[in-house]
C-alpha cells in the first residue's frame, strides 16, 4: 500500500482530511538490525550474583547499624535525663522523690518492685507511688513477722508503756508536773 492510499483510509476512518503537504502516516524510519534476545536464557554470571550479595549485605548491615545507633542514642537520652532529674530529687514524671530507709521483717532478705531490688538497712531516692508502695510491703512485713512471733505491735511502732494515772489523787511520777 502507498502512503496516498493509507492516508485516504486515515481520513475515512476518522472523517478528517489531512491538508495538503501534510502526511498522516510519518514516514518509516530506518530500524537497526534486529538483534534476537532470548529473554528467558539471561543469567547472572556466579561473579555477579557474589558482587550483588555483598552489595546487599553492606546495605542490610548498614540499615541494621543505623536502626541501633537510633535506639541507643534514645536509652542513653533517657537515661541521662533520669539521672539529672533523681540528682534534682524528681523523678521521670517530674514528680518529687521520697528517699525511704528500707526496715524489713526478719524473714525477708529483700523487696523486689518491677524487678528491681531493695535491700534493709539502706536509703532509696523513690516516686511518691513507689514509695507508698515499699512502706506498704515493710509495714505488711513487720505485720506478718509480729502475727507469725506473737510480738506486741506496740514495740513495732516504738510505743513504750506509760505510766497513766487515772485516779487524780494518785501521785505523779518525779518530773511530770
């Protein structure tokens, strides 16, 4: 077919003639020799798939790297401001602390709250709930110890007897006036 018939089939189809000197069909270009490739048959070489292995070992370790450099730097943050808070006697919240002298019962060695430990005999830099919570378990402590001993609870809360006077006419004791 010629390039006049395949431009009057052109504007058959689409109702619009071409003016003149202007061509609807663009003339053919040259083609480079076609050059038949087996697409199924491409291959990496063994070299390149090592080279695109390590290629990507590098990356994943680099990604791993910085994910950890994140997370650390975000402890250490947090860790940094703890301390600065505890040293200004608040904690995390920014609540103030209590520093609470750890007394326990004989038969308890120590108090673990949120997996970490108190021992007797020592001071602790606590939150106010924390705290309320360490002198529930000594107070409950000492408790068990006086019910389990038959100890009187007056002597747990440093109560000494008196000497009381009830009948007015009784003497008070030397020093009492």
């Amino acid at each position: 077919m010629s390039k006049d018939e395949l431009e009057d089939q052109l504007d058959k189809l689409t109702g619009v003639a071409q003016p003149d000197g202007v061509s609807a069909v663009a003339a053919p270009k040259k083609r480079r020799p076609a050059v038949e490739t087996d697409v199924d048959s491409i291959e990496l070489t063994a070299a390149e798939k090592a080279e695109l292995d390590k290629e990507a070992a590098a990356q994943v370790s680099k990604e791993l790297k910085a994910e950890k450099r994140k997370e650390y730097l975000a402890a250490a943050k947090q860790k940094l401001k703890k301390q600065t808070l505890f040293r200004h006697g608040k904690d995390e919240t920014g609540a103030d602390t209590e520093l609470v002298l750890i007394t326990l019962a004989s038969h308890t060695p120590c108090l673990t709250i949120d997996g970490m430990k108190y021992y007797p005999g020592r001071a602790y830099r606590l939150s106010p709930s924390k705290a309320a919570v360490v002198k529930e378990q000594m107070y409950r402590g000492e408790l068990h110890d006086s019910e389990i001993h038959g100890k009187n609870m007056k002597d747990f809360y440093g109560q000494r007897p008196r000497n009381m006077v009830i009948n007015p006419s009784t003497p008070l004791p030397a020093g009492m006036h």
